[in-house]
C-alpha cells in the first residue's frame, strides 16, 4: 500500500495510519510527492499525468507490481487518476477527502474552493503567502471546521513550504489543472479519466469539508463501476487523516480486510 499525501503536506499526514497499518500486517509505505519534502524538484512536471508515473515508478522501485493507492487531497486526486493513467500498478484506490477529477473538472465547486484556486494561479505573491505562513493558514482553516489547526499543526506545514522550492512546486499542481483545460495536454487527461473505475474504491470525506462538499464527492460513485464503499466522517473537514485519524485509519482497515487477497 503506498500514501499519497495532500496540499499543504507531506508523508507525514499519514504518520497515525503507516503505524496501525504496518502493525495489521500490511505492507506500507508513504511518500513525500514530487516537489516536496525530500523529494526532487525539477521546475516542470507537475502535470497528472507525470505525478501518476512517479508513483507509478515508486510502487515498482518497492518491488511491487501493483500497490492499493491510498490519498488525501492531491493524492487522492492522484490515485483517482491511477487506473486510467497507469492501471498496469493501480490494485485499488482510496480517495481521502477529495471528489473524482472527471467529476471536479466538470462542474464548478462551492465559493471558498473557487476563491482559493484563483489566488492561487496569481504568479509570486502566493509563494510569498505560503512561505511567511498567511496563505498556509488560509488553505489549513478553509477545508472546515479548524480546531485541528493548532500551532503544532501551523509549525509542521509552515516547516514544510520552507524547503526550497516547495512553496513554488506545490502550486504547480493547482497551476496545471487550471491552465491546461483548453489545452490539448489538458483535454486528453480529462478524456482519459472520464473512463470508469473498475478497481475497488474506497472513498472517506469529512462530512463538513467546505473546500470539497461531501454532496458534491459522492458523485464520483457514478464513475466507480467495481466494488465501492463510502464512508462519511463527521464533525471532519477537508483534512480527515489528521482531523480524524482513528476514524481513516478504522475505514482503511476494515476495507482492506474485505479487499480479494
């Protein structure tokens, strides 16, 4: 099983999760995406398609074949976006948090979304935002109910977005869906993710995310054609793994335990 975290993140949101997993036996592992944390971060690639094939490359360096991809926000538009992409690794996927792209390219989300995807295409400034840590705060207290954003939590994700070159890499992924949608690099990821999931899926959404409503999530069971679970957690925002880790972690083990061997 590989984790793919979220923005503004790193491996460590799935850090409650690697341990009770690992300890049912299961053999896990989590990675920081391309532009963060230790990882590399080349000025392009930032594009789906290229994310997909690094944590396509990632499940064969582990010397696997195929993996259940497991993410939060941007992993888990990642992971949905690994059966079409690159199904030759994909065994199964679980989305944290985050709405099919077929579905989210193809409508407009609530206000808050909308407002915080355009400042984030501005060039500069939201660099600067993510680096002096207002921007970071912005992003962490608009996914819902922020309670969960303590100082602790501020200090880990600022100490993120202050590697070099994070803070401009991770807008890159945000940058990326929204200019290429009348390009052709963007209509032919949108083409390819309209095909239908056929491996189970797994999707955990904050029953208050205000970024992603659950209402609006749920419609991606429309495209998951194999075996589907939904659960719904609540009093959680768009943070789930870390506003409510007993509560992932117990919906990734039980739906392992009822995955086929």
């Amino acid at each position: 099983m590989l984790l793919l975290h979220g923005f503004p993140q790193c491996w460590q949101t799935w850090a409650p999760q690697l341990e009770a997993l690992a300890a049912a036996g299961h053999r896990v592992a989590a990675m920081d995406l391309r532009g963060y944390g230790a990882s590399d971060k080349p000025p392009r690639g930032y594009d789906t398609p290229t994310l997909a094939a690094d944590v396509a490359a990632v499940v064969r360096s582990l010397g696997a074949t195929r993996a259940v991809l497991a993410g939060t926000g941007w992993g888990a538009w990642i992971a949905w976006s690994m059966p079409a992409l690159q199904p030759a690794s994909t065994a199964a996927v679980a989305a944290v948090g985050m709405v099919h792209p077929a579905v989210a390219l193809d409508s407009r989300g609530p206000l808050a979304a909308t407002a915080l995807l355009a400042a984030l295409q501005v060039p500069v400034l939201p660099e600067r935002g993510l680096r002096d840590g207002s921007l970071l705060e912005r992003a962490l207290r608009a996914g819902g109910p922020d309670a969960w954003v303590t100082p602790a939590v501020l200090e880990r994700a600022h100490r993120v977005m202050r590697v070099p070159f994070t803070a401009h890499c991770s807008l890159e992924y945000f940058r990326w869906v929204g200019r290429s949608r009348g390009r052709r690099d963007g209509r032919a990821y949108r083409a390819a993710v309209e095909q239908d999931v056929t491996v189970p899926v797994l999707q955990v959404h904050g029953a208050d995310d205000a970024l992603v409503p659950a209402g609006r999530a749920r419609r991606s069971a429309s495209l998951a054609t194999g075996p589907y679970r939904w659960v719904e957690v609540p009093d959680a925002g768009h943070y789930p793994t870390e506003e409510a880790p007993a509560a992932v972690t117990g919906a990734l083990l039980e739906w392992l335990a009822d995955l086929p061997a």
